[in-house]
C-alpha cells in the first residue's frame, strides 16, 4: 500500500534530505541494492513533521480502532513514534500512549527496558519502522513485545517497503502479516521510488526489481 496523495511529496523530500540515495549499496539481506533509504537523516523540524504526518495518516485509515499505543524500537524507531503520536493528536484529534526500548536494560532509577507507556494496562500496540529489507529488525522487535503480557501487537507501518522477495518467495513485509497475524503496511515503495530516480539509476532499479521483487 502507498500514499496517493503524500507519496510525491514524501519520496521527493527524502531524496532532497539525503535519505534517499543512489548507487551501490550492501544491504542487511547481502544484495547490492541500486538504492538506499535511511531515515536517520531526517532531522530538522520539517523533515520529521512531514514524515510523521505520513505515518499518522497510514494509522489513521487502517488502525484508528484497533490500537491505541505506537512502539519506536531503539534508536530510529523513537523520534518516530513520538512525534507520529503527536501527529495523531494534531492532525486527527486520536489520541495514544508512545514506548520505545532501550539497548541495555537500566539497573537504577525507573529501571527496565522500556520509556514511555510501560504497559501496565493492556494495550493495543502499532509498531513504527523506518525500513524492510529482510524483517531482521521486526524479529527481534517481536521477540521483546512476546515478554510483554500487557501489550499486543495489533500492527506494523514503515515508511519504506522494498517489496524484496525471500527464501520463500513471500516478500518481508508478507512475511511479517503471515507470521504474526497482524495488519502492515508501507507509506511507500521500490515502485514509487522508481517514479522519482535519476534517469542513469533508472535501468539498474528495474534491473533489480526485476531479480528480487514480488
């Protein structure tokens, strides 16, 4: 799923941020990708407002009803989830807790694993990601929120699908849907990325699309 009205926009202003790059790239899945997106250099006051309006817009058409908490996995996942909880309530008047995980479990003070929304009710929970590749980093997401009585993980939304194929020929995203039961879904994708490349970029991305994609 993307965007029809924010993606233009949202995949424009990632590569006049930097986030979006060309060339050659060694992903976590091995392959030498065509491009790149990190989201860790989105930051300044437009980047991460414009990027939190996607995602609240993604939560509010799939997931208005359904959750009512958004986990930021450490470190990107937490810039993330708090200000799309604060887009949420801005732009649709929806309100929701945020948590977001540390590295290291703290041994004093407050203690734990967890900031924010510590999940001492019951709470349906949204994960926010930045990027799918291979899901590494949804595994070991989930494997934290499984310790979690209180919280149930209901969705995922990330701002980048790269609609990869796997060893099973299911992209990571499906994967994801299948493995754990929940809703996911992407702000945009390799297709939309395509729309905006360089021209000299173009036949490599089709080229690699045409190997991997689903």
């Amino acid at each position: 799923m993307t965007m029809s009205t924010n993606e233009n926009e949202f995949i424009s202003f990632l590569a006049k941020c930097g986030a979006l790059k060309f060339g050659s790239f060694i992903t976590k899945s091995g392959r030498v990708s065509p491009y790149f997106v990190n989201m860790g250099t989105v930051c300044n006051g437009e980047g991460i407002s414009l990027l939190a309006n996607c995602y609240a817009k993604v939560f509010k058409e799939y997931f208005a009803n359904k959750a009512d908490n958004l986990f930021g996995p450490a470190y990107k996942g937490i810039p993330l989830c708090a200000a799309t909880t604060a887009a949420l309530h801005r732009e649709y008047g929806i309100e929701t807790s945020f948590t977001y995980n540390r590295k290291e479990i703290k041994d004093h003070g407050e203690g734990g694993i967890l900031v924010g929304d510590t999940y001492q009710e019951k709470k349906r929970v949204v994960i926010i990601e930045d990027v799918i590749t291979a899901g590494t980093s949804i595994e070991e997401t989930m494997r934290i929120m499984s310790e979690i009585p209180n919280a149930k993980v209901t969705g995922l939304i990330v701002a980048m699908d790269r609609k990869e194929k796997l060893g099973d020929g299911k992209s990571a995203l499906q994967q994801v849907k299948d493995k754990y039961n929940i809703e996911a879904y992407s702000i945009a994708s390799i297709d939309d990325v395509l729309k905006f490349a360089p021209e000299e970029y173009k036949e490599s991305i089709e080229k690699y699309r045409n190997e991997w994609g689903v």
